[in-house]
C-alpha cells in the first residue's frame, strides 16, 4: 500500500512537473506549427524584430534581466499565446506566438481555423467580427509577447509542482484519517472506495483553487511590471484585451452550445469556483484608466 500511495504522490508530480522541464521540447513539438513537410515553420522577421524588441523592453524595466538564450520563442498551431517552462530552470522556457500573428487584414480562410478542434458554425456578422480580432497591430502584439516573457520568468513551474507534491501527501493523509474514523476492514470495498474518492476530489479542487489564486496574482503582477513600460504597451495591452473580448464574443455564437458555456455576453471565459484569469473587462479597463492617467498627466 505505501508502494501505491508512494507512486500516485510521484505521478501527480511528474504530470505537473515534467512537461515544464525534463520534456519542455517533447512538449513544445506537440504545440509547434509545421509545414506540409513537417518541419517546424520558422517565426516571420516582422514577429521576429517585435520579439526582439519586447525583450530589449523588458530588460529595460525588469530585474533581474532575461537573457535571451533563456527564451525559445516559435510558432503554435492556434490562435492563442503559449507559455511552458521558467528562465530560473536549466530547460528554459517558451513562448509561443500564434499563427494571426501573421495577419495583416482580415481575409482569412476559414477552413484553416478551428477552436479547440471543434469547427466553428460559420455565422456571416459573427465571422467578421471573428476575423477583424484576429489582426492585431505591432503594439497589441510586443504587448502580448512581453506579457508571456514575464511569465515565464517565475519559478511559477516548481512552485506548482511542489504544491502538487504538498497536496498529495495532505490527500494521503486526509485518506488514512477518513479510513480510521469509518474503521474501514479490507473486505468493506465499498467504504474504501468511499474514503479514496473523498480524498482523492478534495485534493484536485485544493490543487486547483491554489493554482488559479498562483495564475490570478501573477498575472496581477505582470499587469503592474508591463504598466511601467510606456504609453506603446498601455494601448497595446487596451487593443489587446478588446480584440480577445470581441473574439470571444464572436466565438460564442460560431461555437454553438459549446460557446454559450465557455463565455459570457460580454466576452469573458465563464469561470467556476475561482478566477484563474483576470476577466478580460476588467483588463481593459485598468489598461484604459492607465492610459488616462498618462494623458491627465500631459495637460
């Protein structure tokens, strides 16, 4: 029995841990961006010189710098920035920059685009507005990618996987003491059943609970490190957060039922229990009251 409890404890850590370190580029080849010939599609010169230029920024405002060899940066498959992995970790990190990146107008064809491997239920006003959201301008963009930089340098990686390890063993715990309060035998299967998914529930949602309060207070410090880089980021960061809302939007009719569940009518990821994320309303309005702040200060 420690034998089994020993190897659950070490999966639960593995599953949180491994794919942020020892298989970081296992990982990264899943979410990469490939060409008829499976080769990995090299990231644009254009993104390229904006990347530079959000790291350069990043270093101007934030210390410790970032070296740049710490950061792989490459294309993703979907319409959404991608992250894994920390600076502070001998694997580095990622950043992944997401195909619309490339866009500089809205004439996409929609056969190249689904959301979550679903397929979008092509409605004409929805699509347009699905499309216009998907153009980004060079300041929403360098806004994004410095906001994925600072992400990775965390020690947001290990802290979960020891919060993983910690909840695990309090999961044990609360199962030995379930066990001994219920005086479960061995032939009552049942009741030992009973105890296990008691412990075994409570621990996913304790785990959970304390990851989103992680992702929520880190995103909340990236917001105030990204703030003090200039006018250029704060209407970056307002562009940004609208097109992501007017996508939502859209993608809550071109998804159906499965749309309606995943956002609310003013474009923010429906949530239950806690917030992981800041809604993006309230992201746009601190962007827009930080943009007012400036131009106060200039009359």
């Amino acid at each position: 029995m420690a034998l089994v409890k020993v190897t659950l404890v070490a999966g639960a850590v593995a599953v949180q841990l491994f794919p942020q370190t020892f298989l970081l580029q296992q990982y990264r080849k899943i979410r990469a961006r490939y060409d008829f010939e499976n080769n990995e599609l090299p990231i644009q010169k254009g993104i390229e010189r904006r990347i530079k230029e959000a790291l350069d920024d990043v270093n101007l405002v934030y210390r410790p710098m970032i070296p740049e060899e710490r950061i792989k940066f490459f294309n993703v498959h979907d319409i959404e920035m991608f992250h894994a992995g920390s600076t502070y970790s001998k694997y580095g990190g990622l950043v992944g920059i997401p195909v619309n990146f490339e866009y500089n107008d809205s004439h996409i064809n929609n056969g190249n685009i689904s959301i979550q491997y679903a397929p979008l239920q092509w409605d004409a006003e929805a699509t347009e507005e699905f499309h216009k959201s998907l153009v980004l301008s060079e300041n929403a963009q360098k806004f994004a990618i410095a906001q994925q930089i600072l992400k990775v340098a965390t020690f947001d990686p290990i802290i979960k996987g020891v919060n993983v390890l910690a909840d695990a063993v309090i999961g044990m715990g609360a199962y030995e003491l379930l066990h001994s309060k219920l005086k479960v035998t061995k032939q009552q299967r049942g009741k030992n059943a009973l105890c296990m998914s008691i412990a075994a529930i409570g621990t996913l949602i304790f785990t959970s609970l304390t990851h989103n309060a992680l992702d929520y207070y880190r995103e909340t410090e990236v917001n105030e490190i990204i703030s003090k880089f200039g006018d250029e980021y704060i209407q970056g960061g307002v562009e940004y957060y609208e097109k992501l809302s007017q996508k939502n939007r859209a993608l809550r009719v071109l998804l159906g039922s499965k749309g309606k569940y995943m956002y609310t009518p003013v474009g923010n990821q429906t949530t239950w229990l806690t917030q992981k994320n800041i809604p993006i309303s309230e992201q746009i309005d601190y962007f827009k009251q930080k943009m007012q702040n400036i131009q106060s200060q200039l009359v």
